[in-house]
C-alpha cells in the first residue's frame, strides 16, 4: 500500500485574499496602461502657452518659429530660420505659412488653425495626416513616421495683407538695388559719359 503525506494547509490570514485581488487588479491597469502608450496617438495640439485673440482662418498666413521631430526618437527633422528683411516692420518674425489646404501637410495645415497669436503649442500628427510613407525625397524621416512639432505662433494676417506687404518689401528692395545697395552697381560700376 502506498502511503500519502499530508500536509496541512495554513488558512489564509484575515486581509490577504484582499491583498492577492488588489494586487491582480494593479497588474491587470498597468499592463492595460503600458498598452495604451505603446499605441500610437492620434492628431493632437497641446497647448503649451495660451495665445491670445481669434485663429487663423482659411488664406491667412501664420507666421511661426518651429521645431520639427520625429514622435518616436525626438531626433529634429526641421527648425524655421528667421530671415533678416532689409525693410523692418512689413513683416513679423518667424516662417510664414499659408492656411491652405495642400500647401503644407495635413495636420500642420489644421494645427495652425487651432492656434492663437502668441500662443506656444506641441502638435503630434501621424503619419496619415503628414508625408506617410512617401517622405519627401532626401528628408531624414523615415515612412510611416508620426511627427511632433513645437510651434509658437508669431503673429498672422490675411492674405491681402501680406501681398500688399511684399509688395512694399520688393519695392524697397528695387530701389536699394538701384541706389547702390548691397546687390546693385556701385559707383565704381557706373558707366563713364
């Protein structure tokens, strides 16, 4: 005959059973937690500092400083430039972008239209919603890739505005050219009579 060892169970001390649930409980919200990140996120602007005033509308062009990334790593694609202007005044600091559809991605084309003077703002848009996975030839984004921008809005104005602007600014710059400026004949270049 075979002999079975037996082995009393200790019974579970009052508050434990409670402790096991908590702690499955715990597990099953962080792994639905670390889940949740790992999904990509959808288009979204995140107010960093609030701006002031009406958005852009639809044909008004915003003018930006801006800081483009790539979601996953962070590594920077794209910084605007502030370009000097030999006429100051015509126009705000910062890149300009039109508020029109196809003149820039999708999702920076209706970011700019969530956005207010002087405001700072974070932008995530994926990959649907900027190049894809048909980047621009050259660019260091790879396909598929989800972008975040950091925009901060300078200033903007309608579109009217800026051309009668640029117009001012070329003809300035016309007539620095024809009085010897940096770019026109200087007195040593002048023809002799």
């Amino acid at each position: 005959m075979t002999e079975v060892t037996r082995v009393p169970i200790q019974p579970v001390a009052k508050g434990s059973l409670t402790k096991i649930w908590l702690g499955v409980i715990i597990a099953i919200l962080l792994g639905a937690g670390l889940a949740w990140a790992a999904v990509p996120k959808g288009f979204s602007v995140d107010t960093l500092v609030a701006g002031e005033g009406p958005n852009p509308q639809e044909g008004d062009m915003v003018f930006v400083r801006y800081k483009g990334m790539l979601a996953s790593t962070g590594e920077v694609f794209d910084e605007s430039q502030d370009i000097p202007l030999p006429v100051q005044g015509v126009f705000p600091e910062g890149s300009p972008f039109p508020v029109e559809k196809d003149a820039t991605i999708e999702g920076f084309y209706l970011g700019l239209q969530q956005m207010q003077k002087g405001g700072k703002y974070e932008l995530y848009i994926p990959a649907e919603m900027a190049y894809g996975d048909a980047p621009p030839p050259g660019a260091p984004i790879p396909p598929g890739a989800d972008l975040k921008f950091e925009v901060e809005v300078v200033d903007f104005m309608t579109r009217e505005m800026f051309d009668r602007n640029l117009s001012i600014l070329q003809r300035a710059m016309q007539s620095q050219m024809g009085a010897g400026g940096p770019e026109g004949p200087g007195p040593e270049a002048a023809p002799a009579n």
